[in-house]
C-alpha cells in the first residue's frame, strides 16, 4: 500500500521567490506574475501564504491577503500545486493550513475570483464552503476587458464564503521552521 506523502505546510521565507515563481508558472491556467511579486509575498504577506514541501522541494504555494476595508475578510489570490501532488488533497490542505493560523481567528468571510474554465478551483472553494458550514455565493469579479485587448483572459467571478467561524482545532496546523 502506498504511503501518503510527507509534506510540510509553513510560511513561505524570501529565498523561497524563485520557486515560488517558478512552480505558479507551471500550473496554468493560473496567471504567471513577476518574481518581484513573490518576493514581495514572502516578505509582506508571509502570514497570509502557505507554501508546502516535500523532499525539500516546493510542491504548494497558496497567496492571500486581508482585503483593506473589508473586516473579518481573508482573500485567497492563487493556490498553485505542483503536478506531482495533484489529486492529492494539497489544495485543501493548504486552505486548512491557512485558517488554522491563529492569525486569521476573526476570519468569518473568504473570497476569491475564479474563470468560468478552473472547474478545479470552483470544486475547491464549494467544498470549503460544505466543510465551513456556510453558503458559497458568486457574482461578478473582474469582466474580460479590464485585463486589455493584449491578452485574451477570462472573466474572474467572485467567490464568497461566509459567513462561518473558526474553531480552534480547525485544519491542519501549520509547521513553522
């Protein structure tokens, strides 16, 4: 019988950029940014991300931010897995990891915006809202020409969750090193 892989769930660190950058570029459809924004994760935003290893090599990274003028809000960027760790449950481990964190306590509502395409995604979010216990309502997020005429990019419905409280012994804690 195979044995579940070991992973490490943590907080991701600035030398952590470059794979970070690397690992979001092969996981389309998600939108590859510059390495100046991973560095800028990591340094900035580190107690909102979650970034997970295995073998000494990064397999997740989930980016998330507390939206200004939005209380009690944690909003959730990407979530990149590593081809090897697909189907694996990885995804929703690193949303567990995340809303363990003693930081995010007050956390009642969860947002992200997803294309109509990343049925993945869609089935991720709506099986948080299940295992919240609240509702998952979508509206619209960011219409096709906000991103140009340059880039053909999809329309980014917004996903709501919430709201729902935290308890203490949700999800997986995170391992910081």
């Amino acid at each position: 019988m195979d044995k579940a892989p070991q992973l490490i769930f943590r907080e991701p660190h600035l030398e952590d950029g470059l794979a970070i950058s690397n690992l979001v570029k092969n996981c389309p459809p998600l939108d590859v940014n510059s390495l100046y924004v991973s560095l800028l994760l990591c340094r900035d935003f580190h107690d909102t991300c979650v970034l997970v290893e295995h073998d000494s090599q990064i397999v997740g990274f989930l980016s998330a931010y507390f939206p200004p003028h939005r209380e009690n809000t944690i909003f959730i960027w990407q979530a990149a897995v590593d081809s090897s760790m697909r189907g694996c449950g990885v995804a929703s481990r690193m949303l567990d990891a995340l809303l363990s964190r003693e930081n995010l306590s007050e956390v009642n509502y969860l947002e992200t915006t997803i294309t109509p395409s990343n049925k993945s995604s869609q089935k991720l979010f709506r099986s948080l809202a299940k295992r919240l216990n609240t509702e998952c309502r979508t509206c619209s997020g960011f219409s096709s020409d906000l991103f140009g005429e340059a880039e053909e990019h999809e329309p980014e419905e917004l996903y709501q969750l919430g709201p729902f409280t935290l308890e203490l012994s949700y999800g997986e804690k995170t391992q910081v090193l």
